[in-house]
C-alpha cells in the first residue's frame, strides 16, 4: 500500500473491524437493480474477505447490469441467502427493502447485519451502521476499509472499486468528485485496475437494445416551466426496443444536462405494476429529499424512489411534489 502521497482516509468506525472479525461466513448483499457501484462493492468486499480467509457470498436480487457484466467472477452472484452464515453484510443500499426477496426478515432477522453505504437518507437499520456521504461511491468505502484493516488490494480487488467509483461519479463527472476521490482512483490505478480498458468497456459499450429504448423514450420529453425535464419508459416500449434490463442505462443524466433544467425525472415501468421515479438535479438542487418523502432514498444529486399505481397516478403525484420543493428551494 506504499504510495508517494497516500489519500485522505475516511475513517472507519473501530466496531465494524471489530465485527468483521467476529465471524466466518457472511452473506455480502447490495440492492436490487444493481448499478456498477453495487456490484463492484460487493464483488470488491467478497474477495477481500476471502483473502482473509473467511467465506463470502455475494447476492444480489437481480442480475448483474451489461454495464459492468464484463467483470471477473460476476457469475458468482446468488439470488437467495444460503441458511447457515454468521452474518450478512448490506452494501450500498439506504433501507431494508433495497435488499428485495433474498432478505426475508423471518428467517435472518437475527443475524448480525452490517450496514456499509454512502446515502445519506439511510434509515440505519443495521447492527452495526457505517453509513459515510462523503465516500462518492460505496466501493470508495471498500477502499477506505481496506486500508483501515491493512488487507492488501490486489489489482482484481483494485478493478472492482475503480469500476464502481467511476459508474457512481459517471467516469469522476460529478460535482462531488474533488482530490480525495482523484488520489484514491490513482492509487487504485497504481494497484493495478487497468483505467483505459474499465472506461472503454462501461462508458463506451451500450447494447443496441438500449439505444432503440431512448429513441422510443425521448418523443415522449416534457419540460415544465419550472425547470423539470422528464420522459417515460413503458413495458411496451421495453418489449419494441428488445431490451430487457430495467435501468435506464444514463437517460436521466442525459436528459438532466439539458441548458435551463434544475430537475430530470424518468419514471420506469416495472414488470411487477409499480413505477420507479429517477431523479437527477443541479448542484444545489437536492432531490434526494423528495425521493425519500416518496419512500426511495439517494443523493443530492442522484436519487430515486418505487411507487404503486400507474404512471398516470404517479407522474401528477411526483411532479406536484418535485414543483414544490423547487418553490421551497427557490424561497430560501
Ligand atoms: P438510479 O436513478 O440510477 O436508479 O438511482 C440513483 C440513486 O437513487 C441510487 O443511489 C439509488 O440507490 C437510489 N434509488 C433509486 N431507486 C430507488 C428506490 O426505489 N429506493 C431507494 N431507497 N433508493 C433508490
Ligand atoms: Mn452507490
């Protein structure tokens, strides 16, 4: 871990060491509909925690996004938790429900569960809470632990949090990213994590079925007078464009950085009837406020939420709230 200027450390709270320590097989869990931040997170967390000679299992609800597929050792995610581990680790979600049906509190509700995420509208649901909104990614956090621990960051563990730190901050484009971040992506590049091939492979590769789901998408643009620009994804369009993955794949940070907009919304039909509302805003707009009153969570900059009804119900409800907190932002 030598390096000529070391980065800032974010500290780590001495009884997650301390918890770690305490057990042999755990259960690494991140949110549904990972992004690249979850599941290099994990994948970054679970190899590290085998180096130390423990047994970890990541699972994820949902399948690992073509945005970050090409990673080593994706296949390993499961969908369920096996019965008998000591512990279970949630990494970069902000309530319980982001953990979906792996997470069934009957069966593990008495487990030790430890919280590691950078939201700051986590609701602290853990045994052990290390919730930090400084780190820009929770893979930035894997970091920091890392050499809080002294575990060594081998160029496999290195790729996984580079990926994850650079998906989070769109290839370090957002307003959070500052020198901290920049020396902890150099470190990690000095490690080993190949930058050039991560970028090319995650920014500069988008299957053909997404491309043909924003050109079904963006006719639908509107624009509000008071600044919000939003558009919709339907299961039809879902169905024409042959793309079944449920992220957007960066529409509402391409829409958001339209001139004169504060506010970008893509609300997403689900399979399951309910709608997902994704949010991006300006610097010193803060959306993640709204996500949370809706029930979701997020960032400042980047948030979201899950809401029963149709878009028809949802799109007036979410619009009237998004309007209102812009007047309250605009009157302070
Ligand atoms: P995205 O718009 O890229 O799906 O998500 C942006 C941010 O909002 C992420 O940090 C994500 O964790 C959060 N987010 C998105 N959807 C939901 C949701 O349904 N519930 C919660 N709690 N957070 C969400
Ligand atoms: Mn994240």
């Amino acid at each position: 871990m030598n390096t000529p200027h070391p980065p800032e450390a974010l500290p780590v709270p001495p009884e997650l060491g301390d918890a770690l320590e305490g057990f042999e097989t755990v259960a690494v869990i991140t949110h549904v509909a990972p992004d690249g931040d979850a599941i290099g997170s994990t994948l970054g967390l679970v190899h590290l925690l085998r180096e130390q000679g423990k047994q970890a299992i990541p699972i994820c609800q949902d399948p690992v996004p073509y945005q970050v597929n090409w990673l080593p050792h994706v296949d390993e995610f499961q969908r369920t938790i096996p019965p008998d581990v000591d512990a279970i680790i949630s990494i970069d979600l902000s309530d319980i429900d982001r953990m979906g049906s792996p997470y069934d509190p009957e069966q593990f509700g008495h487990l030790p569960l430890i919280n590691i995420d950078h939201h700051a509208t986590n609701t602290l649901f853990g045994t052990v809470n290390w919730v930090e909104p400084r780190a820009v990614a929770a893979c930035e956090m894997v970091y920091h632990l890392a050499r809080a621990q002294n575990w060594p960051l081998t160029p496999r563990v290195a790729t996984y949090i580079l990926t994850g730190l650079l998906t989070d901050t769109r290839g370090l484009r957002t307003a959070n990213v500052n020198a901290r971040v920049m020396h902890v992506a150099t470190h990690l590049v000095e490690l080993g994590a190949p930058i050039g091939e991560i970028t090319e492979l995650t920014f500069n590769r988008k299957p053909l079925s997404l491309i043909k789901l924003w050109a079904l998408a963006l006719p639908h643009l509107h624009i509000e007078k008071e600044g919000i620009i939003w558009t919709i994804i339907t299961e039809a369009m879902r169905e024409e464009a042959g793309h079944r993955e449920e992220n957007d794949g960066g529409l509402v940070s391409f829409i958001t950085a339209a001139e004169g907009m504060l506010v970008g919304i893509v609300f997403t039909e689900k399979p399951d009837g309910r709608v997902n509302v994704s949010f991006r805003s300006r610097p010193g707009v803060d959306v993640s406020r709204v996500a949370f009153a809706l029930g979701g969570g997020g960032h400042p900059q980047a948030s979201g939420a899950t809401l029963n009804g149709s878009l028809d119900d949802v799109i007036p409800r979410v619009l009237a709230q998004v309007k209102e907190m812009l007047q309250h932002a605009g009157e302070a």
